[in-house]
C-alpha cells in the first residue's frame, strides 16, 4: 500500500514507516543493507496484532503518520484517530517482543457524559458519534463502542451517524442508551457491543436523557419521550409536549419513575408526574430557583 509517512530514529539506526495497508514497518539500518525487524498489523478497533497479515484493510486501520517520540518509542497514527505504540527497538527476541499496544480516545469535542459507578466505568460521546468507554480506577479508556459487523467494517467507530446529545445508565442491566441527531437511540451492554437489534428510532430531535429504574426520559424538541428502560423499547409512539412559555434545557426523572423535572431557559424547574406505564404525564408545580 501506498506510505504515507517516514521517520528515522535519534540513533539512526530505524527507520519506520506507515502505509495505507494498515501496516507499521521498523527497519534497522545496516551498514550495507535495510533488515525488517518488526511488521505491525492495526486491524481491530482496540488492538493491534504482530507479524501476521489480512485479507482486507478497513478504512479505518489506514496509517496516516508516524514518528519516534522519547527514548525512541515508535508511535503510529491511524486514520480513525487512534495511536499504535510498538515496543522501543532492539526489540528482537526481546521481553517486549511482539507487544503492541493501542491508545484511543476522542478526536472531536465531547458532547456526553455518563457514569457507571456500580461498574466503575464511564461514558462518552462526541459529535462525530463516537462513545468512549473509560475505567474510572485507572483513567484510562477501554474501548471505543462499536456496532456488530458490518456496520462497522470501516473501523471509524462511529455508533451515530449524527453528533450524539445525550447519555444514560440504566442501574440494573448496565445498559447503556445513547441518543444523537440522527435521532436515533441506540443501546449497548456493558461489554462495548451496540444491540442493533434493540435500536429505536425517534420521532424528533434529541436534547437530553435521564433515567430511573424502570423509564428511561428523552427530551426532544418536541417535547418528551419515554422508553422502557428494561426492555429498550419506546413505551409508545407519542411526544409529550411540555406547553408553557419556556425552551426545556435539561431533564431529571427519580428514581422511582415517578416524577420528572424539567429545567428551562425561564431559570425556573418545572415539575410533572407521569404514570408507571410512560403513556401519561401531568404537570404538578413550578420551582423558582
């Protein structure tokens, strides 16, 4: 595949280089001649594998720079943003021979987020409708989220074709509910799969979310939407509409799946009530804050 970078080490002993066929090269520069020491493969969407070969590259895996940073680290970066560490040359025969490792993370500006802390993870979303999942013990991100094949063939990574606008947890399962401007809710398990089969298509434009135990609340700029937060469906196909001289901002629901606040550009949190089914909710007072 065509190279499309090349870097030389302090020492000038290495050169690396990086190709369109997902693969990094480390060369160690002999007196009469060039010997490939190292071939690194970046396939997957988290990991990266050694010596071994593909039958075809996905978009996502291409290499698009590389340099040596300190100490002479050899680092990669590929075209779905993510960075491929391979081990510091000598490396043949070595401890660290064969160990790749790869950093991933956002590329755009984070516009969600969302704690587990019963599993000590964390969530989030950018505009270009990529979720992040992080470890909240280490700091560190785990994995991008991901559709099951094909949808995600091309290794971008994207789970929205749309900026996502809102996360949630759901406590009991561990699930996962995103929604974007492709007015989409998608849900994904604790393991980083996308359940395609559970995807729910919305009827408006999706602001913010919040759940309870058993209702999951979607504002959108229609007004409000519930989903049955065990089950990942749509309790029925109406948008509640909020009424009132007001633009809704934010939205709460307790955890009782009783009552909803809803916080408005009128510096005032107006509450309802709504029914254990999500079909029906009423207003019930205003609060001045």
């Amino acid at each position: 595949g065509t190279i499309y970078s090349c870097s030389w080490s302090s020492d000038d002993k290495y050169v690396m280089t990086c190709s369109a066929d997902g693969t990094i090269k480390l060369i160690q520069v002999l007196p009469e001649s060039l010997q490939v020491v190292q071939t690194a493969h970046a396939v997957g969407p988290q990991t990266a594998t050694c010596g071994t070969t593909t039958s075809k590259i996905p978009i996502g895996a291409m290499q698009m720079g590389c340099t040596f940073t300190k100490d002479d680290v050899p680092v990669s970066v590929s075209l779905n943003g993510q960075i491929t560490i391979l081990p510091q040359p000598p490396i043949c025969g070595g401890p660290d021979e064969g160990f790749i490792q790869v950093l991933t993370g956002h590329a755009a500006p984070i516009a969600g987020l969302v704690l587990d802390s019963t599993r000590k993870l964390a969530y989030t979303g950018d505009t270009d409708g990529i979720v992040c999942q992080w470890d909240l013990q280490t700091g560190r991100t785990i994995q991008r989220l991901s559709h099951e094949q094909p949808q995600n063939e091309d290794l971008m990574g994207k789970i929205h074709s749309g900026a996502i606008s809102c996360l949630a947890i759901v406590p009991t399962t561990g699930h996962l509910f995103s929604a974007g401007w492709d007015d989409t809710l998608r849900i994904s398990n604790s393991q980083g799969q996308v359940l395609a089969s559970q995807n729910q298509k919305l009827q408006a434009q999706p602001n913010a979310m919040s759940t309870g135990t058993k209702l999951t609340v979607i504002m959108t700029v229609e007004g409000l939407v519930f989903v049955d937060a065990l089950e990942g469906t749509l309790c029925s196909d109406i948008v509640h509409p909020l009424g009132g001289n007001y633009n809704p901002l934010s939205v709460c629901i307790t955890l009782d799946d009783s009552t909803i606040y809803v916080g408005g550009d009128d510096c005032q949190i107006h509450v309802y009530t709504v029914d254990s089914n999500g079909t029906s909710m009423t207003p019930t007072k205003v609060l001045n804050v």
